[in-house]
C-alpha cells in the first residue's frame, strides 16, 4: 500500500491515463522508498461541473493537501 487516486477533467485517453498513473507511482516509489509492487493507481474522471463539487470538498476543504492549486476552478467551465 499506497493508493493513489488521479481526479481530472474528462478527455484524455487511457494511454494518458497509464503514462500518467506509471509516473506517479514511480515518483512515490521514489519519494517514499517503497515497494513499487505495493502501489496501485486509479484514475477518476470528471466533467466540468462535477469538478466543481470534488473542487470545493476534496481541494478547498481538505486538511491534508501538501500542493495547493492556483487558479479558479470556474474556469474549466
């Protein structure tokens, strides 16, 4: 374990997806020192007015963000 869970905007394809899934995960293998077998990866995509509610809940209100975006989120609509 860990899990990691990507959430972004709908329209890439599932190789974007992989590419991006292999990177993050070797990126924290490499970060963290862990076994790259133990991690898995998902990816989760959202329109842009669902983005909207992960936006506020899991980004505006979450206690546990390390990297903070910098833009509006309304601007994906």
């Amino acid at each position: 374990m860990p899990h990691i869970i990507i959430k972004m905007l709908q329209g890439r394809t599932d190789e974007q997806k992989k590419a991006a899934a292999q990177q993050v995960a070797e990126a924290l293998e490499k970060a963290i020192g862990c076994n790259g077998d133990h991690i898995s990866v998902a990816v989760e995509d959202y329109t842009p007015q669902q983005w909207q509610d992960v936006f506020q809940t899991e980004v505006v209100e979450s206690t546990h963000l390390f990297v903070e975006p910098h833009y509006d989120p309304k601007d994906v609509l």
